[in-house]
C-alpha cells in the first residue's frame, strides 16, 4: 500500500522509537533500564536529526490517504524539544525501582513521549486522534501512580475529559472527511461545523478558559516525576495543532489574552505551589494562543518559540517542586519555607525557572514572549499588549517569586531535609542550562523557528523597559509583604470552571435522580396496591371461597341434570310436530 | 543574575521571624551559603543561615530599591524607540508593573471572599 517510499531505510517516524523502547523497558532491570531509558531519546535525536522533510509512509485507507509521517519545520521543532523533554525527564525519573508502579511510570512516560511525537508529526486528522487518544490513555498513569484517593479520581476526571475530546476531534475529522474528501491536517479554520468541533476539541486539551480546570486538577496529583512529563507534552500537542491549523483566527487572540490574565489571580491565592505552577502554565499557553491568533509570521514563530521554552522553564520548574515534593512530601506554600537553608542548589534552580518563566533578560522566556508582545503592538492590538503586559508582571508575581519564595525562603517551616537524588539533580541542572543557553544565545532557537526570523530581542529599548515592569512588580511585592497586606498561605481550595462538574453536576444528579426514585416509587406503589386489589376481587369471586369455584355435591350435580333433560323433553314433546 | 532574583526572600526574613540557633535539624552540610550571591555570609557553628541575620536582609532590600530606582531613573538618559503612546511617558513600564501587581494582589486578596473554601470541599461530593 505505501505510495511513497522512503528514500532510507532507517529513516524511522520518531514515535516508533518510542514505542519499541516503552515496550522493552519492562523487560529489564537496573542498570540495563536505566541505559534504555536514557538511549531512548538519545536514538530518537539521531533518528530525528536525519529527517528528511516531506511526507513518508503514506497510504490509503477506506479511500482516504494517511500521513503519519510528515516532516517539516513546525514539526521538526516539536520533535526537538520533545526529545529533550524525554530526556531530561527520564533521567530525572531514573531512580524510581521501588516497585511495579514504577516501571509503570517508566513505561508511560516513554509511551507518552512517543505520543507526543506521533502526534505532531501526524499529517492526517485520523492519525492524529489516535495518538491524540493515546496521550491520554499513557500519560493518565503518571497520575494513578501516586495512588492517593485524589490522584486516582483526578486521573479519572483527567481521562474522560481527554477522551471527550479526543471523541469530538474524530467526529470534526469524519464531518470534514465526508465534506472535503481529505482527512488532511492542513489549515482548517473556523468554518463549518468540523472546524468548530475541532477547535473545541483543541481547545479542551489546550485549556481554553472553562475547559482549563482538568489541567489544575490533575497535574498536581501526579507523582514527583510524572507531572514533569505532563507538564511537556500534552499542552503543546495542543499549542502545535492550534499552530497547525488556526493561525490568524481572531477569536485566538482574544481568548488568548483572557487566558494570560485571568489564572493569575487563582495563582496567587492557591496555595498548592503545583497548582500554582498549573495556574501559571494557563498563563503561558495564553501567551501562545494569542500569538497564533495574530497569526503573523512573527506571531507565530513566537508562539511556537514560547511553546519550545515553556517546556525547558517549567519542567524546571516543576522539577524543583518535585525535589521538594520528594524530600518532604508537602507541596503546599502554607506548610513549607525555609527549605534554601538545607536545599540550596535546588533553591538556585528554582530561581533560574522563576527568571525564565519571567522573562529576565538572558532568560529563554524573555527571547520567546517579545516576539508575540511585539507582534500584538505591530499588528494594532494595543488593549490586547496591555492585557499581556500586565499578564507578564503578573506572572513574575505568582511564578517569579510567589514558588520559590514560599517554598525556600519565608517563614522557616522548620523542615531541615537535603538535596535530591544526583539524577534528579542532573537533570534539573540541565533543564537550568538550556533556560539560560537559549536566553543567552537565542539565534540557536531562531534558526529552527517555521520562518524566518528578522528580530533580535537584545535592544536597550527593550532590555531596559522589560527590567523596569519586572523590578517595580517586585517592588509592588515587597512594600505589600512588608505592610502585611500581602495574603497568606492558607490551606484552601479555590472555586473555579471545575465547580460544575465537581460540586453542581453530582448535586443535581443526586436531586434529579432523587425526584425521580420519588416519582417511580409512587407510580409503581400505587400500581402495585391497584393490581392487589383487582387480584383480592377475583380471588374473591374464583378463589377457593368463591362463587365460581366451589366443589358441588355430585348429587345436586344429577339433580341438575335430570331438571336439565326433563325440560329438554317438555320442549320436545310440546314442539309443533306432535 | 542573582542580583534580580534574590530579592524574594527579603521581607520575610523580618527580625522576628528566623529563629537563631534552631532545631540543629538532620541538615547535611554547611553549604547554606549557596543561597546568594551577595552579602554571602559565613556560617557559624550555631547553624544561622544567610536570611536569619537581619543584616544581609536589610543589605538584599536596600541593593534592590537602588536597582529598581536607577532603573527609572534611566529613562532619562536612554532613548527608547517606542510604539505605543503610553510608552512614552516617564517610568511608564515601572509604573505599570507596580499597579498591575498590586491591583492583581489586592483583587486577588478580595477574590478569596468569594472562592476560597476549607480543603476537601469536592470531597464529599466526589
């Protein structure tokens, strides 16, 4: 069936790789596992980097032609980051061989990373859905594998939303096969019913607002290492297909903007410094989604720029919180502080996240988000450059400060405990490396962007305003902690979009379902007592009482009959023939 | 770099707040000293980290409003090549910071009369 033949052989689609390797972990042990682990995405980047671009592996199916291998700049940037993502996690998820769980884990993450990759070079909608299923269905143990009560029913919560949109991507694609004859994963748009429901379903896994909630419940429930991965791959599956095929959707814009802005304000009051992060990560795909939605050249590279560093600084930075997670089995701002004095490597890194998430020059954040700021003021969205500019201050205030503040410094919780594991040091140290290498020397980034790039963010224009906004937002930080106005950590949860379907929708399936129990109840008593008493008549009439069925004496049976015949023969003989 | 960042743990290391000479702890080593760049103190044999003293929070504050404030102030000596009109006035980018996150903190702050609930509230619904 292949139409297209490759032109090597070992010219392998990246997630294969992948898959094999989540299928061999399981197999081995020690040592050996953590070669494999590690060889995995080193294999994939040498695979990876001998990609030719263009479409592999085609064939037909029901008549319509598959793609799931297409090679091109936007996908190729994905691949890249995603291998480093890969890697960094598995080296920092390395000594889990505790118990089969964590092979699980193993095994997931490689899968999920594999995912991933399937789906962004995925050239068909049909291909697409089903890796698009599959990050679900691998990712969902990273979560399960904390086996708390929460983490098993945030994992539930987190798969049927997921699947729900992988369901409605595969109904948009059917529609849009059946109008156009092409499953093709091109530009698509907003037209027509398919577009719609491919959007929405974009939208869920991208965590548009009201369908965000998923994303701040599940990822603080995963496991030390899992939300690490989960922090990387699904989103920005989500940012890509966005890229892929709505760029320069208006609407983008605006539901990026409100995406930037609002989860700061759940960030800064949330005390679970992973939801924070989770908050702050609504935050950034804001920053991505409006870029698209601009649409331009230079919107778009920085939407996919700020994708790529996304996954360095807050895999960072949720690695960090993973250490403390590791080390003192809290991350909750109100019981932590402190932790510099007996963690302080950890605390740096921490810090090099929080100044790349924050986007200090030298950072990578700073060379990724001017490039959608400086699009939104070109292309005439001054309200729209406010809105990020205020989202930007904002997240120097939750994410900059507000993680390692609370978690290393503050008031002293008292908790004396020490560094990490050497792996998950490791692999922290690198993630910090890459945040500050590509801040430093962006033109590496540039260059691997889907087009090309005329910018350079080093001005003193630039420099200079971007320092003022962030010092003078700590500054607002500052005077309010030292006036006590600044709110405490309090163990709390904070109402949001998920309060429908945690609190309202199990209360009003417990009323409706209670009103109809009541409604049933009634009809079928009241039917119940009517057929008593319909059988306590009959039996009255045709019971062993009754009229009809009572047993005669056969002798009263005779004298019937006799009387019975005697007028037979009255009528005969009194008859007209006598 | 660490000039910008360290700031954070200021205000909290109020006189007051880190105890002197506590719990000895199951800490590792002596390495408390990693935590910043500036002001790095020695560490004493009663175990007192870099933020206990009021001393270095007070140098770690005082090195950041010179910072921010030579920041404004060089608005004065640099042109910027701006965009928007709003760009153009002085300190427009500080000012804009310092409001945003204080009207962000505040709003946040009275956002939790509405929002916050005790822990485990979708417990019993779940």
């Amino acid at each position: 069936m292949p139409i297209d033949v490759p032109l090597m052989p070992v010219d392998l689609p990246p997630f294969l790789i992948f898959m094999v390797g989540a299928a061999l972990v399981p197999l081995v042990r020690g040592w050996l596992r953590y070669a494999l682990l590690l060889a995995i995405p080193v294999v994939g980047a040498v695979n990876l980097l001998g990609l030719e671009v263009g479409l592999h592996y085609q064939l037909t199916l029901f008549g319509y032609t598959l793609t799931p291998h297409r090679v091109d700049r936007m996908s190729l940037l994905f691949g890249y980051i995603f291998h480093i993502a890969a890697f960094i996690g598995n080296l920092y998820a390395l000594h889990l061989k505790r118990d089969d769980w964590d092979t699980v884990q193993h095994v997931a993450a490689v899968g999920y990373a594999g995912a991933a990759l399937g789906a962004v070079f995925a050239g068909d909608l049909i291909t697409l859905f089903v890796f698009w299923e599959l990050l679900a269905l691998t990712s969902v143990f990273l979560i399960w594998a904390r086996r708390t009560p929460e983490s098993v029913a945030a994992g539930f919560r987190y798969l049927v939303i997921h699947v729900v949109s992988g369901v409605i991507l595969f109904a948009g694609a059917l529609i849009r096969a059946h109008q156009t004859g092409s499953v093709e994963f091109g530009f698509i748009g907003l037209d027509g019913i398919s577009g719609l429901l491919i959007f929405l379903a974009f939208g869920i896994k991208c965590a548009f607002p009201f369908l965000h909630n998923w994303l701040t419940d599940s990822y603080p429930e995963g496991t030390a290492t899992g939300t690490v991965f989960l922090s990387a791959f699904t989103t920005k599956v989500a940012v890509y297909g966005l890229a892929r095929a709505f760029p320069g959707t208006e609407i983008l814009i605006y539901i990026g903007a409100v995406m930037a802005c609002f989860p700061i304000f759940y960030a800064v009051i949330e005390n679970d410094l992973r939801r924070v992060l989770g908050y702050s990560m609504i935050n950034q795909i804001g920053f991505m989604v409006c870029g698209i939605g601009i649409g331009t050249e230079l919107a778009v590279n920085g939407a996919v720029a700020h994708a790529f560093n996304d996954v360095l600084f807050k895999g960072l930075l949720f690695m960090t919180m993973g250490a403390v997670l590791l080390r003192t089995g809290k991350t909750k701002g109100s019981e932590l502080g402190g932790l510099y004095k007996t963690m302080p490597v950890t605390t740096i890194l921490c810090m090099v996240g929080a100044a790349s998430i924050s986007a200090f020059p030298l950072f990578n954040g700073f060379v990724s988000k001017s490039l959608v700021m400086s699009a939104a003021l070109e292309e005439g969205y001054p309200t729209v450059w406010l809105a990020l500019l205020f989202a930007s201050a904002g997240v120097f205030h939750h994410a900059g400060i507000k993680i390692p503040f609370f978690a290393f410094f503050a008031h002293d919780s008292g908790i004396r405990t020490k560094e990490p594991p050497a792996n998950m040091m490791a692999a922290m140290v690198i993630g910090a490396l890459l945040c500050v290498g590509i801040g430093t020397f962006p033109q590496f980034l540039y260059a691997r962007l889907p087009f090309e790039v005329d910018y350079w963010p080093y001005d003193t224009t630039h420099v200079l305003t971007q320092l003022q906004l962030l010092f003078w937002g700590a500054g607002a930080f500052t005077s309010l902690k030292l006036t006590g106005l600044y709110p405490p950590e309090l163990p709390s949860v904070n109402l949001d979009a998920e309060w429908s379907y945690r609190w309202l929708a199990p209360r009003l399936i417990r009323r409706v379902g209670g009103a109809v129990a009541y409604v049933d109840i009634r009809v079928r008593t009241s039917f119940l007592n009517f057929t008593e008493a319909l059988l306590f008549r009959a039996y009255q009439g045709s019971g062993p009482q009754g009229v009809l069925a009572r047993t005669w004496p056969t002798g009263s049976m005779l004298l019937w009959v006799a009387v019975l015949l005697a007028v037979i023969l009255l009528f005969y003989y009194a008859g007209p023939g006598v | 770099m660490s000039d910008e960042r360290n700031r954070n743990p200021g205000p909290d290391g109020r006189p007051g707040h880190g105890e002197v000479g506590e719990t000895p702890g199951t800490s590792s080593s002596s390495r408390s000293g990693d935590g910043g760049a500036h002001g790095a103190e020695p560490e004493r044999s009663e175990r007192q980290y870099l933020f206990d003293k009021p001393r270095n929070v007070k140098i770690l504050l005082w090195t950041y409003f010179a910072v921010a404030v030579a920041l404004v102030l060089a608005d004065l000596f640099v042109h910027r090549h701006v965009e928007h009109p709003w760009e153009h006035l002085f300190g427009f980018y500080g000012l804009y910071g310092y409001v945003g996150s204080v009207f962000l903190v505040l709003s946040a702050k009275e956002l939790r009369r509405v929002l916050m609930k005790p822990e485990g509230f979708y417990d019993d619904a779940d």
